[in-house]
C-alpha cells in the first residue's frame, strides 16, 4: 500500500513510540476506543498499516448511533458498538468529564475482557499530554499527565497511547 509523506511521518512517530515503550506486540490483538473524532480515526488508521488485530470500540451514552463511524472503522478493524444510559443516573454530578470518562474506560475494559485482550488503544497526541499537565497543575495542584502505557490490575490490561509523540497539527492535516 503506498503511503503519503505525512502517513509515513506519523507511522514513524508511533514506530518511535513502540519501540521505547514496547506498546504493542506484532500479531497482537488491540482494542481501540473510537470517539468519533479526527484523533481517534486517525490512530485506528494509523493502526491498521501494523500488524496487529483491531477492534474499534464505540461507546455511546447518548443513544446516537452514527452509521457513518460504524462504517469507517469497519474497513480498518472490526467494529463494536456498545450503548449505555449510566450518564443518565449521574445528571447531578459536579464533574460530568470525569464520570464519563471513567464509565467509558470502565466498558472498554470489559469490552476487552470479552474478546480477550489486553491492550487498549487511545487516540491521545501530544497536545492533549502537554494540555492534561497544564490541568493538572492549575486544577488539582498536581504535577501529572497521561502516561504512554498505564497498566490496570496489576498489570492484566494496559491502555497505550501510540500517537504520544504526534504534534496536533499534523494529526489535522491528516484528517483534513
């Protein structure tokens, strides 16, 4: 498959990313949660010019099924599309991004135990690492940020973050 310049550019960037922190393995099953936006797309098409078995994980809390994103990911992956109204019974809450956020995490876990997996893919970029730090600091006084590869239960899953190195502008170059 002939790649374009930029394509070659961001598959080095995660070669440079998997190889210092050994994200995932060739031949290896991966699952990916989808979004719907420019990152999440691109890192599964990115993604899929590896060896590596994906699956594409939608989680909705809305009910809005999109055909169109189904669609996409089914010509890179095989595709998953998971629904749940948990957000509903949290209306209240102060912080609704950190609920959802964890609800989401919550079922892509056990969408990977499902189909037995271990690895979880995440359409982060360097931009949102730098913005997370930044966050960090001047909301909850802490000195912290994504990490490239976080392990979950002692190590039985791990989410990684292969586009770690990518700069956002090439990622909306890409997309456009």
């Amino acid at each position: 498959m002939d790649m374009t310049k930029l394509e070659t550019t961001l598959i080095n960037y995660i070669e440079m990313a998997n190889k210092k922190w050994n994200l995932f393995k060739t031949g290896e099953r991966v699952i990916i949660g989808i979004s719907g936006g420019k990152d999440s797309l691109s890192c599964l098409r990115l993604l899929s010019l590896f060896d590596i078995k994906l699956t594409a994980i939608y989680v909705d809390f809305f009910n809005t099924s999109h055909p169109e994103i189904e669609k996409y990911c089914r010509k890179y992956a095989d595709y998953q599309y998971i629904t749940s109204d948990i957000l509903n019974h949290h209306k209240s809450i102060k912080n609704i991004c950190f609920t959802c956020s964890r609800q989401r995490r919550r079922l892509l876990l056990e969408a990977a135990q499902a189909h037995e997996c271990t690895t979880i893919a995440l359409g982060h970029h360097k931009n949102d690492v730098v913005e997370t730090l930044l966050l960090n600091q001047v909301y909850s006084r802490e000195i912290s940020t994504m990490m490239h590869r976080q392990a979950l239960f002692n190590g039985s899953y791990h989410i990684i973050r292969p586009m770690y190195f990518i700069p956002e502008p090439l990622l909306l170059s890409y997309a456009r």
